[in-house]
C-alpha cells in the first residue's frame, strides 16, 4: 500500500534540491509522481519548489483534471501524463530548467556523445524536442517522438524534462546532464573535447546492456548506426532547428565506418556532407 504522504514528503525534498542547484528559479519547475493507475500527484503553480510542504501537493487524473488539493496544479502537468501514457514503467517526472543544459536548448546544439563513461552508460543520446508554448497539449506532444527512446529530454527554447521509477532517480539524470554539459563548456574553452575510440564507446554500450539500461544502439534497428554521432534522433534535428555548430565532430564509429570496400555510396556521401556542414557551421 502507498504511503501518499511519504511521496509527497519526497517531491518536496526534490524540489528543495532542484531550487538549492539552481535548476529552477523563482516558481519554475514541476514534479509529478504517478500514484494509481489514474492518479497522479503533482506539484502545484505559482510556488517555489524550493519551500513546498506536503499539503500543497495537488492530484490530478489522467485527462489533467484535478481531483484533490487545496492549491491548483501545475500548468504543465499535461507534460507528465504524456510521459506516462507513454511509459508504462515510469512513476515519476521532474521538469526544470537547469542552466547548462538549457544553454544547449537555446543553441539548439546536439549534446555530443561518446565524451564521459556516465552519461553513456546512464543517458545516451539526449534529443532536442522542437519549440512550442509551454502548457497545453501542442508543448506535451513535442516529447512523444522521444520519451520510448530516451529517459531525458531537452525541450528547445526551455529546459529539460526526466523521468524514471522514482522521482530520486527522474531527478538524478537531469543532474547528471547538467553536469555534463558544464563540462562540456568548461572543455571548449580549454579549446579541446576527446571523444572516445570505437572500442572504449563499445566496452561502454556493453556495460550498459549488462547492467540492464536500455539504449537504442543496443538494438538491431540501429545496429548499423555511427555510436558517437547522435544517429539515434538526427532525423528530428531539421524540424527542430538543431544543428551541430559549437563542437568539432567525433570520429565516424560504426560498421560502414570501418571500411571503404563495399560501403553503401550514398550513405558515404551523406556522412561526408554532415561532417562539412557541421564544420563550416562551426566556423561561422
């Protein structure tokens, strides 16, 4: 039986935490935790996250209605329950804007892979979602292209949205990106980023298949994918205004990378071009 107080005691410490790193100024932010099967706590509007108690928690259904609560709920729930029609696994979603990691939503920039052992093994690929006003259905259904592929996402113009089987664990991998992408500034200015060789990146890839964290390079529909250059959501980056503009690329990693001899031509060209547009967009 759920202890429903305990839940909301954790939002709270949550949200304490998300205000304490700066991941969500003034009101921002929102934290949610499915509850039943057409239940849904979730924090309320217009209230730092960084002072809430548990009674401020509200609870909604399934369709964003709320059916409890004395203060009213998030604008953005409809996000969450996107997340959670989605994922039948997930339990719980915490949305905020973490400064580094937003910065490469603003950008539009692909958050390069293949860089530190962590965020391989815990986040992958992380997709840019495209922009729409925050709160009504338009801005949930931009996630719906991702939410199966990936357990983080950044949403363009933003912040971030993560989600996992308890809200410790939703939360732990926007900190993890936020970190990440820190770094990856920080490195940019020393004025270099080393990605990994192919054999480290799969020693990585296996690890994670090992310790039962799922990542689509893992499976047969992109056994033939470049591991390090975010093949997993490329295909959403026109529509989305993403382009690679910030970072050198990394080394090509993949099957049709290893050799010339019987490549497939137009797949050769169009890696080609990547790579030169992506450079001379550096260069700009």
């Amino acid at each position: 039986m759920l202890n429903t107080h305990k839940i909301k005691q954790d939002i709270c410490d949550i949200g304490s935490r998300i205000y304490a790193k700066g991941f969500a100024a003034a009101n921002d932010g929102n934290i949610s935790v499915r509850v039943s099967e057409n239940q849904v706590l979730c924090t309320p509007t217009l209230q730092s996250k960084g002072f809430l108690k548990p009674e401020d928690i509200a609870t909604v259904d399934m369709t964003g209605k709320q059916i409890a609560g004395s203060k009213p709920r998030s604008s953005e729930a409809l996000l969450h329950l996107e997340i959670y029609k989605s994922r039948a696994d997930i339990k719980s979603v915490v949305h905020c804007h973490p400064p580094h990691a937003t910065a490469f939503a603003v950008a539009r920039e692909p958050i390069p892979q293949c860089v530190l052992p962590e965020v391989e093994v815990f986040l992958g690929d992380v997709p840019i979602t495209k922009y729409e006003t925050p709160g009504g259905q338009a801005f949930a259904d931009t996630i719906i292209p991702f939410v199966k592929k990936s357990n983080i996402i950044v949403l363009a113009n933003h912040g971030t949205v993560s989600y996992g089987e308890s809200v410790e664990r939703a939360y732990w991998w926007t900190e993890i990106l936020d970190a990440y992408c820190r770094i990856l500034m920080l490195s940019r200015q020393l004025g270099n980023v080393s990605y990994f060789t192919e054999r480290q990146e799969r020693d990585l890839l296996g690890l994670k298949k090992q310790w039962g964290y799922d990542d689509p390079r893992n499976t047969p529909e992109y056994k033939d994918c470049d591991i390090c250059a975010n093949d997993i959501f490329r295909s959403s980056w026109q529509e989305s205004g993403v382009a690679p503009r910030a970072f050198d690329p990394p080394p090509a990693m993949g099957p049709k990378a290893q050799s010339a001899e019987g490549i497939d031509q137009e797949a050769l060209v169009r890696l080609i071009t990547d790579r030169v547009v992506a450079e001379l967009s550096r260069r700009k």
